[in-house]
C-alpha cells in the first residue's frame, strides 16, 4: 500500500463543513454490510472493500462521471485509503479519503450526526476480541494440553505483527465473510451500486 497523500485526505471538520454547507459529497462506505448497518453517515452509501476489490475498473470509471466530490470512508482509515490506492491505479481521480474515519468523524461531529442501527461490533473490535481470545486459548491449552498448543498465541502475535507493518488485516478479511457481518442490503454488483449512488 502507498502511503497517504495529504491532499488525498479530508478532516473529519472538513466533511462536517461540507455537509453543512450542502456540498452533498458522495460518501462510500467501504465497511461491511453489518457495519455500515450498525453505524453510518446519514446518505453515505455502502460499497463493502470486497465489491471494490472484485469490480475495481467499473466502478473507478462510474466515479469518475460523479458529478461532484467523492469521499472513501471506513471505521479508522486504513480501508478507505487501501480502496483509494485501488481505484486511483484504475484511473479514477479527485477520490478523497475520511481522515481517521467514522471514529474520527463521531468524535468531532457528535453522535447525532451518524445514524445507529443495529449491527454488530465494529470490525477492529471484532478482530482485537478474536486475537485476544486466540492468543489466551492457546496460553491455556500450552498448559493444560501441552506446549504445542502455544504456537497458536505465536502464530496470532506474529500475524498482528505484519498487519501493523502492512496496514492491512487477514484477520478483519476472515471476520468480514461470517454470517453475523453480512447484510440483505449489501450491493451484489456494480450495477447495484451505480443505481444507489443517483
């Protein structure tokens, strides 16, 4: 992944000002289906890493016809600059990315600015629940089972280890496919895309 380009990332105070001033931004919601359920940016729309993955060069050409500013947006960051970097290489352009992400934004904007729903947890806490309840098996197995066990807790610590030196998460990708993080809503192409975003 390339690192961030300063004049690729928009504030969260930069967002709230367009909003405010009826910039009407297109916000994409790179999160999971169940995520952006849980939690949103009132009109952002849902275009889960996976659908931008699979349909990289369709969807850059759409956004490049958009008719006005393009915002790329996750929980923190990483996955909306990592959806950036793919479709600036497909040749879209003016893409801008949510600095820190709905975290941020909430933070700055108050909670009555994003609508809650119902959905599960957000997916760093799913993973940081997921590693830690990796890392503790395999220290009780190393001791009740035998020291084999153990490189379960090894195996975890060293994967955390490369996502924090990549920026990316194996582990979020895995969680990202269970049942309780798929939607009814979620876009099945890019067609159904294109038809969300007029």
């Amino acid at each position: 992944m390339t690192s961030a380009d300063p004049t690729t990332m928009l504030s969260a105070e930069e967002l709230q000002d367009m909003l405010v001033e009826g910039a009407e931004p297109l916000m994409l919601d790179v999160r999971s289906a169940a995520e952006h359920r849980g939690a949103r940016i009132p009109g952002s729309v849902l275009v889960p890493e996976d659908l931008v993955r699979a349909e990289t060069q369709a969807l850059a050409e759409a956004l490049d016809e958009a008719d006005r500013p393009v915002v790329l947006l996750c929980q923190a960051g990483p996955r909306s600059q990592q959806a950036h970097d793919r479709l600036v290489g497909a040749g879209a352009e003016g893409l801008r990315v949510l600095d820190g992400g709905l975290v941020r934004y909430r933070a700055v904007a108050g909670d009555g600015a994003v609508e809650l729903g119902s959905g599960p947890w957000a997916m760093e806490r799913q993973v940081r629940m997921a590693a830690g309840s990796l890392v503790l098996a395999g220290l009780v197995g190393g001791r009740f089972l035998g020291p084999k066990a153990r490189v379960v807790s090894g195996a975890i610590a060293s994967g955390l280890i490369y996502s924090a030196a990549s920026d990316t998460c194996g582990m979020a990708k895995v969680l990202a496919r269970m049942p309780w993080n798929q939607s009814q809503d979620a876009p099945i192409g890019v067609q159904d895309v294109l038809t969300r975003l007029n």
